[in-house]
C-alpha cells in the first residue's frame, strides 16, 4: 500500500489546484458516503453533490463548478473520476505475481518472453508464442501457439487465448470444420478480464489494439478486429469477422454479430444488439426493458403488429392523397 501523503504531495504528483489546507495527510481512498477520517473521496456528478455536506471524508477531488459547495480541504481539476484513479492508484499500487515462470505452468521451448514477465500457477504457454515486457498471466491462463501479447499486459485467471475459432462448413448434412490458420495479436498495455477468450483467426489474426480493456467472460470471435482503448464490460459477444474501432466503449451483455463494421468513439448501451454496421460516433441503445408480465405481454403484443399497422397507415395515406386529388 501507498502513502500516507498529504494534500500537497498528492497534487505535486498528480496535478490539481488545492484548496484549504494542504498539509493534511491521507491515508487511503473512500467512497463520498463511506470515507472516514483520513480518506479522499471524489464527486464527478451533480446528482452526488448533495451528499458533500454529510460526507466524513478528510479531503475531496471535485471540479471547479463544486469547489465553493464544502469548506473541506480538496483538490480542483478538470476531470475528477480519472483523477481519482490515478489517486487510488497512488495509494494502491497493483500487486503482481513474482517475475519468472510458476514451476506449475508449461510454457513451450519456443515460446518467447519478455523481460519482467510473470507466468503464474497452472498457466499453458504454446510454441512459438511471444509475450511482451512486464506482462502478468495469473494462474490457468492458456495461449494458444503462435499467438502474440505485447508488453505490460494483464491477463487474469482462465483466459483462454487462440482457441480455434468457430469455422464450420455444411456438407452432405454434416458440419466439416475449417482449419483456423491465424492466430491472435494483441497490443501493449491490454487488461483481459478472468474467463475472456479470444479465437484464433481462420486465416488471418484476430486483433486486439493497444490499451483494450475486456472485462470478465468476454467471447471475442475469430478475425475480429477491437481498435486501440476501447473498452467492454462483462459478458459482451463478438461475432466473427466484426470490427470496432477505436476509443468505443461496449456495455455489458452487448451483442455485436459478425462481419460489421464500428466506427471510432461509438458507445453501446448494456444488452443492445448491433445487427448493422455503425458509420457515425455517438450512442446507441437497443433493448425492450422489464416490465410487469402482463403489461410487457401486451406491449410485446402491439410491436408484433407494428408491420401490420404500418402497412394500413401507409394504405390510408394513400386513400387520403387520392381523395385530395380528387376534391382538387
């Protein structure tokens, strides 16, 4: 654990503006509704801000459309969530796993590693695989041959890496499967999150840029292609062959089918299903929310007869238009 650190020396760390006493010290990190004494919490929403007078927290990071709401020490920036990250960073510095190879794990003759690298207990490394500088496998993380992870990676338990992809054919009423050739590449600075798999490319690789962050029990599909510091939460799907750009967030439970195209800084709403290619940035939201059974029976009803009633609409438009022609 980081710290103790004043005010000040938080902020000629990490930047800011202080305000009030600078030299009151620190001890860890707290939520606005939980900190105690010694703790420094944020506030990057106005819905929060009502809490700022109740809160036990000894120091607060806020914006400076807040700064006059509390007489608490804190500290002004422009962007108090990412500060506060970098703050409980500082008091929290990531533990890893010792440098070097668990005597449990297989790591293959051929495969190359970086330096710094931590293979933890039961990991399986394939040949010819390369991992980059200060990478960290937690224990049962499996990479398939051939495949690359770049430096600084973190990849927790059970993920599974180069896998083949779903390649299957048809014939005479039998699936025939398609040798999946390629493999997978993944940037520097990537986080994967416990029981993520990545499939291996049917001919070409499958791609992960620089600065991806995939929760727990993603499914990324063959020869997908994820842009560089785009992030998705848990449970998300990828089909084959999609690509998403760069700097996009996806929600958790979202689906994305295969062979589409999205765009750079798009954001998917949780459990929406991309079935067509995104060409513009913004948000997009697809889902029928809960509802009471009956009440979401009838809805559910009504948007079954929507091509119906669509088509009478249209057939009353064009009565009307007659209509009008004729009295003109």
């Amino acid at each position: 654990m980081g710290g103790p650190f004043t005010l000040a020396q938080i902020a000629s760390q990490l930047g800011g503006r202080i305000s009030g006493d600078p030299g009151i010290l620190i001890h860890q990190v707290g939520s606005l509704e939980r900190a105690g004494r010694g703790q420094i919490a944020f506030v990057s929403s106005a819905k929060y801000r009502a809490m700022l007078a109740s809160t036990g927290a000894s120091a607060l990071v806020l914006a400076a459309d807040a700064e006059t709401l509390t007489e608490l020490p804190r500290i002004v920036c422009d962007d108090p969530y990412s500060y506060f990250a970098r703050v409980s960073q500082l008091f929290n510095p990531r533990v890893t796993q010792p440098d070097g190879v668990h005597p449990s794990a297989s790591v293959a003759p051929t495969a190359k590693l970086g330096a710094r690298v931590s293979i933890g207990p039961g990991c399986a490394i394939g040949a010819g695989v390369t991992i980059g500088d200060d990478s960290c496998l937690y224990p049962g993380v499996v990479v398939y041959h051939g495949c690359r992870i770049g430096a600084r990676a973190i990849i927790h338990s059970g993920v599974v890496i180069g896998a083949d992809g779903f390649g299957i054919a048809s014939e005479g009423g039998r699936w025939l499967k398609i040798p999946q050739i390629g493999a997978v590449a993944i940037g520097d600075d990537v986080e994967i999150g416990a029981n993520t798999t990545i499939d291996r490319g049917a001919m070409d690789d499958t791609q992960v840029g620089d600065g991806v962050k995939l929760d727990n029990q993603i499914q990324i599909g063959h020869n997908c292609r994820v842009g560089a510091h785009t992030a998705m939460a848990g449970c998300v799907a990828v089909a084959g062959s999609a690509e998403i750009g760069s700097h996009c967030s996806i929600g958790a439970g979202a689906l994305i089918l295969g062979h589409l195209s999205i765009c750079d800084r798009v954001r998917v709403s949780a459990d929406t299903v991309i079935s067509s290619s995104i060409r513009e940035p913004g948000t997009y939201t697809g889902m029928f929310p809960a509802d009471e059974h009956a009440a979401w029976a009838r809805n559910t009803a009504v948007i079954r007869q929507l091509a119906d009633l669509l088509e009478r609409v249209r057939a009353l438009e064009k009565r009307i238009q007659e209509k009008e022609k004729g009295d003109g």
